[in-house]
C-alpha cells in the first residue's frame, strides 16, 4: 500500500500542507479532523483505493497506522 499516496489524500481531505502529516498522524493531533472530515476521509480512501470499510472499521481508523493496517486487509 502506498503510504504516501494515504498521506497525500489525508493532506487534501483536512486541508493541511502535507508536511505535517507523518505515521503518527492521528486524531489526537491534528486538529481539523472531526467527526465530519473522518467520514469525508473514509469516503476518499474508499474511491481511491476501491475498497468498502465496515462500520466497525470506520470506527476505528482514527490514525495513519489504524488506516494503511485496514487498507492491507481491505485491498491486499
């Protein structure tokens, strides 16, 4: 999976200069992401990369690492 790409799209989706992002991006610390840019974020991901998340998954890809983990499930 190319972490980049996620990253790039992540950078969009919230608005920010990529720069900032990294494999500890998280919910925590990055302020623009709420409830509505987390659902805009999953909405991407799953266009990009051609994939369906779960509830359950939705719920939990609240971190770069939690995404790129269900993305490898998701699209091996």
């Amino acid at each position: 999976m190319n972490s980049e790409k996620v990253l790039a799209l992540m950078a969009e989706t919230f608005n920010v200069e990529r720069a900032i992002l990294n494999e500890d991006t998280s919910q925590k610390n990055v302020s623009a992401w709420d409830s509505l840019i987390h659902l805009n974020l999953i909405v991407a991901l799953e266009e990009e990369f051609q994939v369906s998340f779960e509830p359950e998954e939705i719920a939990i890809m609240t971190s770069f690492a939690v995404i790129m983990e269900e993305l490898s499930k998701s699209n091996p």
